[in-house]
C-alpha cells in the first residue's frame, strides 16, 4: 500500500514509527520530517493562512511527540486524523470561516517556488471552491488529489469504507465541477 506521495514504504515507515516510540531521537525527528510537508498542504487548502497552517502543522508534531508511545493502528491514518481535529478545533474557535485574500506571503512563498501568476491565482481559486465543500468532502479531496494517497488509504485515514470515500470524492469532484461551470464567485466564504 504505497502512494505516490510515500518516499518511504511501509516496513520503513512502521520501523521508524517503532523505533520513535522507544524514544530514538533521530527516528523521531525523521518521522516528523517526513510527514511535516504532507501534514501542511493538508491543512493549507483547509484554513485561512500561512501562519494558521504553519501553525497547526507545528501542533500536529507537537501531538505527535506526546501521544506517540500510546499510538496504535495506522501511523499516517492516525496523524491525518491529529490534523483534522485540529482543523475542527481551529475553526470552532473563529466560528465563522473568514475569507481569504492573496496576501504578501504568499506571493513570496510562491515566488520562491518560480510559480506564475496564472498558477498563483489558480491554486487561490481552488482553495476558495475547496472551501464551499462539506468538511468531509474537503478532506477526502485534499487527501487524495493534493497528497496522493490512494482511496483505500484515506478510507483508513476517515475510518469510512473505501465505497464510501468514492462516494464521497464522486459528490465533492461534482460540486467543485458545479462551483467552476457557475458564475457564482468563489471568493466568497459560503458552504455548498
């Protein structure tokens, strides 16, 4: 069960997860390299800024490092699943979603990366249209289409059955189709 976006395979992953749990220092700190860039497109395409995502990806490690002798199951399901608490919890204390500007930030984040305005604009689009989604739609896109991960992996990540998760891309792949092919402007902040 390897992705696309896995550098490691399993074994490796499980050998480094086990060694990190006997309190291995360089283990850890190469699991949490490893998943800190994963665990951050995750939760950029899901909140309001840079700083929010840096954030929330430093308190997932932070998460990690506390919780990890008492973890079980699935190593990449259950730090998925630290992310998307987070996520909650973080728009539970704003209570209302704010819309997101192109701010200084990001145009020098993606200057850095030689992106183009076109690329630039597209990609903030995008994060519009994938906010009007359902939390779990959001999810199961950004899992799958910006991380990589195949459906049977993020059914793990969700604990939903792999049919549901097609489901579920099928209803947000056919809403953000509707968001893109309507005049309805995205920059706005309202849920599908």
């Amino acid at each position: 069960m390897k992705s696309k976006a896995k550098d490691l395979t399993d074994e490796e992953l499980h050998q480094i997860v086990e060694k990190a749990k006997a309190k291995d220092n360089r283990a850890l700190g190469r699991l949490c390299e490893h998943f800190y860039s994963k665990i951050y497109r995750f939760i950029y395409y899901r909140v309001n800024s840079i700083e929010d995502a840096e954030d929330l990806t430093s308190e997932v490690c932070l998460r990690v490092v506390k919780s990890l002798p008492e973890q079980k199951g699935l190593f990449y399901a259950w730090i998925f699943r630290i992310a998307s608490n987070l996520i909650t919890d973080y728009y539970c204390r704003r209570a209302v979603r704010s819309n997101v500007a192109i701010n200084e930030d990001l145009v020098e984040e993606m200057a850095d990366e030689k992106r183009t305005t076109t690329e630039l604009l597209e990609q903030q689009e995008l994060r519009q249209a994938i906010k009007h989604l359902t939390e779990e739609q959001q999810q199961v896109i950004v899992l799958k289409f910006i991380e990589g991960y195949e459906t049977d992996e993020i059914a793990d990540m969700v604990g939903k059955s792999a049919g549901a998760v097609r489901a579920i891309q099928f209803r947000a792949l056919t809403a953000l189709r509707n968001i893109f092919a309507s005049d309805m402007p995205i920059r706005k902040d309202k849920t599908v």
